[in-house]
C-alpha cells in the first residue's frame, strides 16, 4: 500500500513516484518477452496491437494484476478494480518520437476524473532518453486540446492543451528499470524524444474504479483485476490463455476496433495509426 504521505502527495499534485514493482531479473525477463515477439512479428508493435495487449499475451495479463501495482491503486481509486487499458510506449534509439504536453482524460469518454495511469518502466527513464515530465497540481480541471496529428506524436490525435506550460515548473519522472509512477487522469504531462542509444520502453496500464461507465456513446469493456463488478458498466474481457491464440486474438480485434471508434470518434479515422 502507499504511505498516507504518498496518497496526500497525489491528491495534492496528481502523481506519485516511484514504485518498485519488478526486480531487475524480472523487468529484464519482460524486456525479452517483448522483444522476442518484436522479432516474430518481423518489427516493433505496430496499430492496435500496441494497444490492450495484455488480451494477446498471458505475461502482460499478469503484469496488470501484479499486486504491488493493485496495491497502490487501490489504495487511491478503492477496492474494486478493472483496467480499462494498457500500452506500450517505446521511444527507439535517437527517433523523434515525442509526447506532446496533454491530459489524458480528454478522448477517452470516462464518466469520472477517478481514473490513473501507472507508468512501467521497462528500461531506465530519464532526461536523455525522453522520460515523461509531469506539470504538478494541474489535475484539477480539463482544459481545452487542440490535434496535430503530427507524425512524429505518439498520441492517438497528436494532441496538446492550449494552455501554457511553465518549464521550470515541470518535473522529470526518473525512474530506474522495474519502477512506475502513477498519474491522475487529468494531469498535464509531455515528453521529449530519446536522444540516447538504447531503446526506452515503458508499459501504461489505466485503471478505473467499477463505478466509472463509458460515455461516449459505445459499448466499452475492461478487465476485472481486483474486487468485485457491483456496476456492471463493461463489458468484462477473458484473460488470453496462449500469446496470440485464436480466440485472444479475436477478443482483441473486437475490443480495440470499438476502442479506436471512442479515441477518434470525430476525426473519420476508424483504425489505431502505425
Ligand atoms: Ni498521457
């Protein structure tokens, strides 16, 4: 669980960090399991299966039920859970991918600002390879988003809040391999490209409290992962029992088809970009 202290510091600034969550033999074992599947596919995750890939793969279904994570989330959204999603976020080696400063609440239709992303670091996350930054205290109200769609933007629309942010006021998520930091839905944050020669990755994982519905007009589901469904606003998602397999396949194909039609519901795209 987190400390009093931990749980007033993200009320009052909207993050905590960090949270030791695997050992360095156990996030290496990750970093394997990714980049082993990379090299079956031929590349890098690409389109929707970056995303909920926890219904492809039974490691990362695990890793969203991994207690030290539900420990802590429960501890700021309660007892009854379910993750509504996860992806990856990889920056490679001196690519410009970047992260424009956003909130995360802005597309995703959820009913209540009581919604977090804890945020695995399966390398090192620092300055040099473009770790997140995060704008304390700003996870009180939404503000407006405008869409770049620009290429380069890891973002689902390239989106940015048309509000200022003060630099020195930001702080860097440092986080060494196998920790996380949490954030607050509405948290303003941003990151900057990877200029190091190593790749960073890092998996986030959004949970939801059970009263939470979907707002924005679709079918929704998410996965159960602690606590009881007293609500019944999702649809609950089985856990894959093979990486791949036929069935988590189809699961998935279904569930981030209606989750595409949510995040760029508006802008005519119909499928996650490449
Ligand atoms: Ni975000």
């Amino acid at each position: 669980m987190l400390t009093a202290e931990a749980v007033e510091h993200y009320r009052q600034s909207g993050y905590h960090f960090p949270l030791s969550v695997l050992s360095a033999a156990e996030t290496a074992l990750c970093r394997a399991r990714l980049e082993a599947q990379e090299v079956k596919l031929g590349g890098a995750l690409s389109g929707a299966l970056r995303q909920k890939p926890h219904l492809l793969f039974p490691w990362l279904n695990g890793l969203i039920r991994h207690p030290s994570i539900l420990d802590a989330v429960e501890a700021l959204l309660g007892p009854d859970l379910l993750c509504w999603s996860s992806s990856f976020f990889i920056k490679e080696p001196q690519a410009p991918g970047y992260v424009s400063w956003h909130q995360d609440a802005t597309y995703w239709g959820l009913s209540s600002p009581d919604v977090l992303t804890v945020w695995l670091a399966l390398t090192p996350a620092n300055e040099v390879n473009g770790c997140m930054k995060f704008a304390p205290g700003t996870h009180n109200a939404p503000v407006g988003h405008h869409d770049t769609f620009d290429k380069d933007n890891l973002l689902t629309r390239g989106q940015e809040i048309t509000v200022a942010v003060d630099e020195a006021q930001t702080v860097a998520v440092n986080l060494q391999p196998g920790e996380a930091s949490l954030h607050h839905v509405l948290l303003h944050h941003g990151s900057a490209p990877n200029r190091s020669a190593d790749r960073r990755i890092g998996y986030a994982i959004r949970y939801i409290p059970a009263y939470v519905r979907q707002i924005a007009g679709a079918t929704d589901s998410a996965t159960l992962v602690r606590g009881r469904d007293a609500f019944g606003h999702f649809e609950h998602e089985a856990a894959p029992d093979a990486d791949l397999s036929e069935a988590a396949v189809a699961q998935h194909a279904a569930v981030t088809q209606r989750q595409a039609a949510v995040l760029y519901r508006g802008t005519g795209k119909t499928t996650f970009r490449a």
